[in-house]
C-alpha cells in the first residue's frame, strides 16, 4: 500500500516491511544463534521467504550454524535506519493517537516521536505519558528545528489532506496515515502509506462469508 | 499478511483488500456513474488496477461510460459479506479498541461489534459510546450465542496468543490482531491477519533514512 517514489530501491518494499518482524524475534531471544526455520516459525513466514528477505542485503546464513542473532539483529536496524535516531511527528491526539503513542513509548518502537500536535483548545497543553501535546499551529516550525522527518497522521478523515500538505511543504519524507480517508499528495515529494483500521476490518468479512456464488466465474 | 488456507479463493487476496476502499469512494460520491480513471483517483490505485481488480467478479465498465455507482456498490458489498450483517467481537477495550470501536460506531463501517470484552475489572462493565464491556471469562458462550464470525484483538502481546486459541475453538473465523505479537495459530482452523502498528511505524524508517552504502551489492 506504499506508494511508490520515482527512484526505486533495491530491496523490494515487501522485504522491508517484514524486517521489523524478524527484528522484533531476534531482539526478544536468548540463544546467540539462529536460523531461518526458527526465524519463519516465530513470525508466521517461510523459512525460504526469510532466507531470500536476508539474502537481499547480504545476510546469508550458515547451514547447520544458521545467523549470528546480535549481528543480524544490528544489520537489521542498520538497513531500517533505526541506528540513525528517526524522530516522527504525530497528529492528532485521539484516542488511536494515544494509543500509538503509548506503544512506542513502553518501548516496543526504535521510532521516537518528537513531537503531538492537535487543534483543540481541550487537548493542546495536556500530557500522554511523557509528552505534552503541542498546538497544530505551529506545525511548520517545530517539524523543521526538531529534524523530524516522519509522520503518523490520526486526525478525522476531512483534515488528512490538508495535514499532509502541510507536513509534506516542511519537508516530511514519509507520512504513515489512519485517518479514515487517502492522502494523494504528490508522491514526489512525500512517500504515504494509508492504513485505514476500518478497511482493513470491511476486507476480513470476505474471509468469514460463504462464496458458492463465486466459484463460477460471473458475467 | 493474511495467512493463507488450504482452500484458495479465486479473487486474489490483495484486490480484496482494496475493495473496501473502493466502496467507501462509491457510497460518498453523488454521481450515479463513474469510471476507472475516477475511481483510481479518489483511492491512489492506477485505473488498470481498478479494472483489472472489478473485472474479477464480473463488474466490466462500458467504454465512455464507465460504472454505474450503485450496481457497482452492491456487488462489492455482496462480494465482501457486508451484505450479511457480519457480526464482530472486540477483545482488549484499551485506547486502540476504544478508537476502532468509536470509528465502527460512526457509521464507516459495515462490520458491527456485537459484544467486547476485557479482563480488567476496573473496565469491564463500564461504557464505550452505546456498548458495555463484557468479560472475557464469558467469551465463548458470548460468541456462539450471538453468532460471532470475526475478532479483532487489541490485547496486551502476551495475552494474544491464549486469546486467540480461545476464540479459534469458539468457532470465530478470522481474527485481526493488533497485538504487538504474531499469532501462530493453526492457520486451517482460523484465519490471522497480524497488523502490527508500531512495526508498520519502524518500516516506514526506511523510507526517510539515506542508505547510500546499500546501493552497490553488499556482501
């Protein structure tokens, strides 16, 4: 659901997004080797998709010996660039805003944000956990002094685009967005990823439904 | 992410997924016509994607003339099981449950939570908008008495795995899980789609982050 830049990378973006996976299982165990069998069971993936996900960036394990868990665990933030201290904006202080926040504060998340904005007077000056929410106003601003670069967008659907404009013109590189609408900003200039919950929800329906009407091919 | 079952469906998972958004386009627009071109604007998919996507159960637009708007909503709905009245547990009433419960409450969603549950007896039996968290000692007579297909679970990462196991063997169909942990359950029994917030945050990391050493094959 990423969109695509112009200049394409070379490890294909499905790689990408399944490396904090294998992160998360190489970070959370005690033995100081692993393989890709182990790697695939503890994530729900093949072990042959693991291997090929590794192999894009020159990790190649070893038969019968397998990878070096704390190396392939720091190559792995490397690649991610989560060695490289990635601050995020978010904005909208909700309640999926909080709850974004409180993940990434009990300390499941590499991605620190700098910075909670909102636009309601209730909300701007009151604390999350160890942040205080900060006025929309000043957007522009605190994007650019703090050196954020990423964005977690969970404001109402009819704010989103005018809220990517926004961050994209003080210079955010990507935006990932919840608000229940899709951002088309330019692609050049911002990379979006929409994340709509209740779409992803509507799409689980088709998997608990009868579909004998299917099976044939309609016309 | 969806884990597959042995029996394959004949549309393609990923134009599933993109269905619902689709829909949502449909049922806010006033026209009673509309085209690929349209329909790939207002969601970021190409038109190709869009036609090569309907074109999956029978819906092929007329050249010139395109779609007609609520034919076309119809069949994605009857396509999804939206049309079915799909009923759906909430388990875990946190500030991640509260925001999707308050996004399906308001009415963008076809999918309706007939029940949801914690284990907290400070939350259990108190209000979210017009539903009243039940507890989770009575998950499996809940389930079956309301005929409940789909879960959604919002639940700290250790508990997912036992809650999943739980509502597999209570005869729920799909679970989407947003804990911070993969469910391994077994995949013939109950679907899992894992979506994972804050790794969907650490991918994004690569997106802003340079990565001129990755450039040439590293080995």
């Amino acid at each position: 659901m990423v969109q695509r830049r112009a200049n394409m990378r070379r490890i294909p973006e499905s790689t990408i997004r399944r490396l904090p996976a294998y992160l998360r299982v190489l970070e959370n165990q005690k033995e100081t080797r692993t393989t890709s069998v182990a790697l695939g069971e503890r994530t729900g993936y093949s072990s042959e998709q693991v291997r090929k996900d590794l192999a894009y960036f020159g990790a190649f394990g070893t038969r019968g010996v397998g990878y070096d868990v704390s190396q392939l665990g720091h190559q792995i933030r490397h690649i991610l660039g989560l060695d490289k201290n990635v601050k995020a904006v978010l904005v909208g202080a909700g309640h999926l805003g909080t709850a974004l926040l409180r993940y990434t504060q009990s300390g499941v998340s590499d991605v620190q944000f700098a910075a909670v904005l909102d636009n309601s007077p209730q909300v701007v000056g009151s604390a999350i956990g160890s942040m205080v929410v900060e006025d929309i106003q000043h957007l522009e601003s605190i994007v650019t002094e703090r050196k954020i670069r990423l964005a977690v967008l969970t404001v109402p659907a009819e704010a989103a685009e005018k809220v990517a404009e926004r961050l994209a013109e003080a210079g955010i590189g990507a935006i990932l967005n919840f608000a229940p609408s899709p951002i088309l900003t330019d692609q050049d200039r911002v990379l979006v990823q929409n994340l709509d919950l209740t779409l992803e929800l509507q799409a689980m329906a088709y998997f608990v439904t009868e579909h004998d009407d299917l099976e044939s091919p309609v016309s």
